[in-house]
C-alpha cells in the first residue's frame, strides 16, 4: 500500500516540497585558534573527533594554507601539528614550517569518505576559488551510468 502512495505521490509532482533545508557544508566549520602559550599541542585538538572530515590549516589572516581530508581529523591534526617529546624525525622536520606559520585550523566532520569528499569541493571552492579545478579533477566522475530508457 505504502509504495502505491509513493508512486502516486511523485507522480503528482505539487506534493513535494522541502521544508528545511540541509544545512551547507561550509557553515558546518568550526575553527580553532592556536593556543598562547606552547603553540599546538595534543590536547589542542581534544573537542576535534576522531572520525572522517576535512581541516584547512590557516594562517594569521585566515588564508588557507593546506585543505585536506582525513579518515581521522583529530589525528591527522596532531601528527601534522605537534611534536612529540624529544622527537626529531623528518616528519616533524618538514612539517616545522607548518606548525610556525598556522595560527587557526577549520574543521568539519563527515559520516563518511563521499561526504568528506564534498565538504572538501564546497570548502575548496569557496576559498580557492583559483586552484579549485585542479581539486576537482582528483574527484572526475566517469563511473556514473545513467539510464535514459528506465
């Protein structure tokens, strides 16, 4: 019975309509400021989850700097940002520049790799308006097969 409402329903197009819209990619960011004293440290990115996202590192001016996504944000944010005791590995070596120059990180959590991957194109879009198409060739969608006779 349901699915014959169904059919009916979106057959007659009128009784559709969105009642609240789903809110954009880009105002689900949050933003964190380098902390004062001791620059970024692990317990920085406590109220960040440890799950799928995307995090920009930004600058004083908050200009990005590097937009990435991540199947864990929260790590990849410590082990971008801060240094372990006593290490000195080429890791923290490179990412030394980094660490100095970002002063705010934006993040926003996904519930999977798709929905990462369209946080990141809305926020690359938005903020490297410039360098915006070469991100979108990583994402080329020549697996969509679309049935013109169903």
């Amino acid at each position: 019975m349901w699915c014959e409402d169904a059919r009916e329903a979106v057959a007659d197009c009128k009784e559709f309509h969105v009642t609240e819209a789903w809110p954009s990619p880009v105002e689900r960011v949050e933003r964190i400021a380098r902390p004062a004293e001791g620059g970024w440290v692990s317990k920085s990115f406590s109220q960040v989850p440890a799950r799928w996202g995307v995090f920009a590192l930004e600058d004083a001016n908050t200009r990005t700097l590097n937009l990435v996504t991540s199947a864990n944000v929260q790590r990849a944010l410590r082990s971008r940002l801060c240094v372990a005791e006593g290490s000195e590995s080429r890791a923290d070596i490179r990412n030394a520049v980094e660490r100095e120059t970002t002063n705010f990180v934006s993040f926003a959590t996904a519930g999977s790799e798709f929905e990462a991957d369209l946080i990141y194109l809305s926020i690359a879009r938005e903020r490297t308006p410039d360098s915006y198409r070469m991100a979108l060739d990583r994402w080329q969608a020549w697996f969509v097969h679309c049935d013109a006779g169903a």
